[in-house]
C-alpha cells in the first residue's frame, strides 16, 4: 500500500465531533442543538469503526444497508416493538352455504325471445337529436356533399351510423353552415363517433351542469377540451 494510501486512510479513520457539529449547523441551521449534539456523536461513532476500512469492505456495507440497519434496530434496547396481533374471536359454528347456481340451460332460440323482451330498438333521434343526410344538409344548410364528405374525413363533423352505410349527420353540430368550433378536438380523443355525440349531449358537472354542446356554442372551446381530455384519457 503506498504512503498515501495509508495516509488517506488514517484521515479517514478519524473525525472530529466539532467538525461534524459545524457541518450539520451550518446544513439545518434551525435544528436544536442538542439534535445536533447527539447526532453528531452517532456520526463520529459510526465514523470511527467503518473509516479505517479498506473500500471494498465500506461497499459491502452499503449494499448491505437494510440488513445493517434491522440488525442495529433489534440490538438496540429502546427498538420500537411492532405491535401484537389481536387474537381472532372464535365466531362460534361454522356456517356452509351454497350459492343457487347458473340455473336452467335454455336453447339459443329460447334465449333470443327473452332478449326481444328487455332489449327495445331506440330511434337515432331518440338519443342523438336531429339528423339528416347529405342530401337534406345540401338542401337546408347549403353545405355541399363534397364539403359535408372532406369535413367528415378531416374529424371536423360527427356522421353517425344509420343501419349499416348511410350516415346520418346532427344537425345540432353545425352553426352558420359550419361545424363547431372544438368538435374535432373531441373527435381527436374519444373512441367513436358515437361516445363523442353522447358526452356532447350529456350536461357535465365539470361544466356547471351544462351540455358540452351548449358550451361550444358559447365560445367555451377550452373549458370543453379539457374536461374531454380527462375524460377520454
């Protein structure tokens, strides 16, 4: 080992209360100094057995750190206790019951005519206001079929599904013969079309209890993206 080596090492195996007293002071000035008086002698403690080590062995410390530290907790007379478990009560018989099961197997027809009871076929206008096609748009707002079909492409304009092509577009969307202004925006992070319209038409407490829709007509485009971005996030 070369002179200094050992000459590192012996200043490192030696420290001095008052200099670790001045560090600790001058880090957490507001600290009691009786704080800083105890800690300062665990730290020179420490300091003098693991200083004088060679390195490799301070780093096998290191590594072993949650183990050096539960060792000086259970060697230490004051260590917190962790806290007894309560004895479970004995609740007395054990009850066993059985659950009644899936019940009876029916046939795929059978099932079916069970469905047609509770499932009722909705209007599209029954949900989502109203709609009209290319043609009545043209016809009524003077928005071109070729515009209707570039904006629908773009996200700008919401189409809905009317059986299995045609599109049926809400006619609630649309303001001075344009689409509103943070529609697409919507369209960017919803799933669908469809979850699109409904959260539009749905009065949202984040928005004072106010549809979506009626916000945008109100120049609340920022308000409305916002919350549709947490939303559908």
């Amino acid at each position: 080992m070369t002179n200094t080596a050992l000459q590192t090492r012996a200043a490192l195996s030696h420290l001095s209360e008052g200099d670790v007293r001045a560090a600790l002071q001058k880090q957490i000035p507001d600290a009691a100094p009786s704080d800083v008086r105890s800690l300062a002698q665990v730290v020179v403690i420490v300091w003098d057995l693991v200083g004088g080590l060679p390195e490799a062995d301070r780093r096998e410390i290191v590594r072993g750190k949650d183990r050096l530290r539960t060792a000086l907790l259970q060697a230490w007379p004051g260590r917190r206790k962790p806290p007894k478990r309560r004895p479970t009560e004995d609740a007395g018989r054990v009850e066993h019951s059985r659950g009644t099961g899936l019940g009876e197997r029916i046939s795929v027809a059978d099932g079916r005519v069970r469905l047609d009871r509770y499932a009722k076929v909705r209007p599209l206008e029954s949900w989502a206001g109203p709609t009209a096609g290319a043609g009545e748009i043209e016809h009524a707002l003077g928005i071109p079929r070729s515009t209707l079909s570039s904006w629908h492409k773009k996200g700008s304009v919401i189409g809905l599904l009317r059986g299995e092509r045609k599109l049926a577009y809400p006619l609630e969307q649309f303001v001075d013969a344009r689409p509103l202004a943070g529609l697409a925006d919507v369209l960017k992070v919803a799933p669908d079309a469809r979850s699109a319209w409904l959260w539009l038409r749905q009065p949202h407490g984040a928005l004072q209890h106010r549809m979506p829709l009626d916000v945008l007509k109100d120049r609340g485009r920022e308000a409305v993206v916002r919350v549709a971005e947490r939303d559908f996030a």
